[in-house]
C-alpha cells in the first residue's frame, strides 16, 4: 500500500489554498478598478467644487476613437466617501468634457471608469482642475 | 477504493483516530471559515461598485434583478466595513482553512504558512502603495487583515509532535 506523508499532503493542500486566495485577490482587484486617475491633492475648504474630465475612447485592436461609447465615471474622495457618478457620453469630437460636482475637499480624488475591459480609457490628469 | 495510509511514523506515532470533539471544532472552523466567506463575498455583491467582477458574474444571470433590488433597499454602512472588512473577512477564511489543515496546532508549519498567507495580503496591499496593482493603499486594510491573521491564532494549541 502506497504510503503518503500526512504532513506533504497538508502542504500541498495549503499550496492550493494560497494560489486560490491570490488568484482571487488579484482578479478583483484588477477587474474590480478598470482605470484610475488620481486628482490633484492640494486642500481646500470643503465647498462644491467642479471638476471638468476630458475622457477619450479608444478602440483596442484598432487604436481608433469610438464617438458614442458611454463612459461611467465614479468619483471617489480617496476610497471610501463616494462622491456620486455621471455618465459621459463620447460623442464627435471624441474628447468630450464632463462636469461633475464635488461636496467635498479636493485632496486625493480618484476618478474610476467602467467599462474599460474592451476599451482603453484614457484620462489625462492635466484636464482634472478645479473649476 | 484504494486507500492510502497515513504515514504514522514520520510523525512520531501520535496520530489519533480523529476524536468527536475535534471533528465538531473542524466544522465549527471551517462553518466560520465560509460564512467570512459568504459575508465579505455579500459586501462586494451589494455594496461595491457595480464593475465588481462578483457583481459583473451574479449580473450575467437570472438573478440580476434580485440583486439590483436588494442593492437599492441595504441600509447604508460606514464605509470601512465596505472597503475594509472585506479584506479582513478573506483573510480571516484563509487563515481558518489554513489552520484547520494543520490541525489548529501551533505547529513551525502552520506558523510558516500563517506568515504567508499574511505575506500575500502584505504584497496584495503594498502593491497598491507602489502603483503596481490598481487600488488605494490603506492601513486600515493592514490593521483588520493583521486581525484576522491572528484571531484565529488564539484559538491553536501547541504543536504535540515536532
């Protein structure tokens, strides 16, 4: 009868355990933030301020822009006070501005965007000003 | 069937048949190990931005609308239970299976693999820190997983072979 080490199958078992949480540690955290950019950090009193986001849509195998992709943006005061979503709808030209209201300092706004698993999204960050 | 023996001597012969207690203890373990699961699996499913890729595979199905419903009518949470526990709550199901492999003994193994497992939710985090993984870094996140890493540890015994 074929012997096997007791603490050898522990090990193994505990090997796959470890890969299961890193594969699904690292898929939700890649899939879970499509494409970030970071705003400006300098303080200022908490009023509404306004942000203007220049957002271009790409196609990824063709490198052309794609006019009416819709694009959500989901902007967040560093990762926990949501700060509400706007829908930006890429029409000709494909650079369209984007208004959207914050209650909130300024320091460490991060603008996430989805979907951008088919799309490359790209934000230029010298476009992220306050208003 | 064939059956494999466990090799007993390797061990320093101190395998016992595993005893009623002990088997209500794994189950006990492992009932907690999965309900961490399932708990930190519901904050992603209800409470995570839509992009999630739980809420993204649950949205593919025919339970999307019940879904989307129960989103709108969960009371709102403070958000480190939103974007900390989670982490926690994973680590605290890892640690769990973890040490449930290795018998709830405080064992150079299990420690080993304890620090891993802390070494993998370290670098998940850190990487974030360094831009090498998208996200945010927060210390909170580390503080709760450190937590989860080392409840479970309270409740291990000495190892009773070397």
């Amino acid at each position: 009868m074929k012997k096997i080490n007791i603490n050898t199958l522990r090990h193994t078992v505990s090997v796959g355990i470890s890969l299961a949480f890193l594969i699904m540690a690292l898929a939700s955290t890649t899939l879970f933030i499509e494409s970030q950019a970071e705003g400006p950090c300098e303080q200022i009193t908490p009023k509404t301020v306004s942000y203007t986001i220049s957002v271009s849509v790409k196609d990824d195998l063709t490198g052309n822009p794609i006019p009416n992709a819709t694009v959500n943006l989901h902007l967040l005061h560093k990762r926990y006070t949501y700060l509400g979503s706007s829908i930006c709808q890429t029409s000709p030209p494909v650079n369209t501005s984007l208004q959207a209201v914050l209650y909130t300092d300024a320091s460490g706004v991060a603008v996430y965007t989805s979907p951008a698993l088919t799309y490359n999204v790209d934000i230029d960050r010298s476009y992220l000003y306050r208003g | 069937m064939k059956r494999y023996a466990v090799d007993n001597e390797a061990l320093g012969g101190n395998i016992n048949p595993v005893s009623s207690p002990e088997k209500k203890r794994q189950i006990l373990a492992l009932s907690i190990s999965l309900l961490s699961f399932l708990l930190a699996s519901s904050i992603y499913l209800f409470y995570r931005e839509t992009s999630n890729i739980l809420y993204q595979v649950f949205a593919s199905t025919d339970v999307s609308n019940a879904i989307d419903s129960l989103r709108s009518i969960t009371p709102p949470l403070p958000p480190w239970l939103i974007y900390s526990l989670p982490d926690g709550l994973w680590m605290l199901s890892f640690c769990i299976l973890i040490l449930t492999i290795w018998g709830f003994q405080r064992s150079r193994e299990a420690i080993a693999w304890i620090i891993i497992t802390l070494a993998i939710g370290g670098f998940l985090e850190f990487s974030q820190a360094l831009n090498i993984l998208p996200g945010h870094f927060d210390w909170s996140d580390l503080a709760i997983m450190l937590i989860a890493v080392l409840l479970p540890l309270c409740f291990t015994h000495k190892s009773s072979y070397r």
